[in-house]
C-alpha cells in the first residue's frame, strides 16, 4: 500500500508550501505625498492562519503511524518513536498535534515542552541560506520587487510556562527534513512535492 504513505507526504508538502510564498503581487502598498509603506500582514485572516498551521502540524505529526504501517508491512524496522522521543522539532511538532486533538496531554510531552502556538500573522522573510537577497519598493509608483523574500506563516511556538520555544515555520520545515531522513533510512521512496 505505498500510495497511502505517498499521498501523506504529499500533503505534507503541500501543506507546508501553503505556509509561505514568493509571489508579493497581493501585498498592498500604500503610497502617501512623500512615503511608501508596507504592512505584511494587513489583511490576513488570523483563523486562515491557524488552520493553515493546524494543518501542517497534522500533515507532519501524521507520518508516524503511516510510517509505522509502511514498515510493518516491508518488514522494516520502524524508527519514528525514536525520532520523536530525541529530535526536538519532530517531538514538538509531535506534542503540538496531540494538543490540538486532546486539548491537555494525557502523557509527557515527548518534547519535554507542552507547547502552544501563537502571535499568527504574516510577515516578509529572508532567509539565510540565499546569497542575494532584496526588497525594493519604488516609492513613485508603488511597484516592489523582491528577490529571495517570503511571505510567511510566522507564528511563536511557546512553553507551558510561557517561554517562547521557537518560530512555528522554522521548527516544521526541520521537522520535515527529519522525517525525510527516516523515511530513507526506511526505504521509502519520498517525494519531493
């Protein structure tokens, strides 16, 4: 039954897709007398965010059990308890989805933290990893363009105590990365959108 777990990580990579974009061409730019301005998150619908969020985190969290079917049946040795128990962002994504199905946990969080997300909106990133990146913004006429920018589901992940414990996009896109190499360290042919 491979198109099951296939058609999973797909939808894992569709909803992680969902999460950002380059495409700048409806964000609105607000041109005055003698200025520009940007607002990244103007019309952005908080609960489109949340459930874009809720989402991803099912899509992620998921891949366990259909993993562990995947190896039951190929007589592989099934790794994804182990990833959750010692990979941070796998054990918070993990804890994150059981929040959300449960409201409470009824067990300790594999991750250590009983996380909560919050602060959703949408914000202009640039990454690290590109070598070149810009935004200009023509103030004359309200044109932008944009090189290695996104637009992005920013939220903060926080603990029970009120700690923040990272961003909601970076710890799910590392998340992702790990199930991808367990998924290979199983023998899965993953795709790659």
């Amino acid at each position: 039954m491979p198109y099951v777990l296939d058609m999973e990580i797909r939808m894992m990579h569709k909803a992680l897709a969902n999460i950002s974009t380059e495409d700048l061409s409806d964000v609105q730019i607000r041109l005055g007398e003698h200025y520009c301005s940007v607002d990244f998150n103007e019309g952005s619908d908080e609960i489109k965010l949340a459930n874009d969020a809720r989402l991803l985190v099912n899509n992620i969290a998921s891949l366990k059990d259909h993993l562990k079917v995947w190896c039951h049946d190929h007589g592989v040795s099934f790794g994804g308890d182990e990833l959750i128990d010692n990979d941070f962002n796998v054990g918070l994504v993990h804890d994150l989805w059981n929040v959300q199905k449960h409201r409470k946990l009824n067990s300790a969080p594999r991750s250590g933290v009983v996380p909560e997300i919050r602060n959703y909106m949408t914000v202009l990133h640039f990454g690290r990893s590109k070598k070149e990146a810009f935004l200009h913004l023509d103030p004359a006429t309200g044109q932008m363009d944009s090189q290695g920018g996104e637009i992005v589901l920013f939220a903060e992940i926080f603990d029970q105590d009120g700690k923040k414990v990272g961003l909601f996009h970076q710890i799910c896109r590392e998340a992702v990365q790990s199930w991808h190499q367990e998924l290979k360290t199983a023998g899965v042919n993953v795709p790659t959108s």
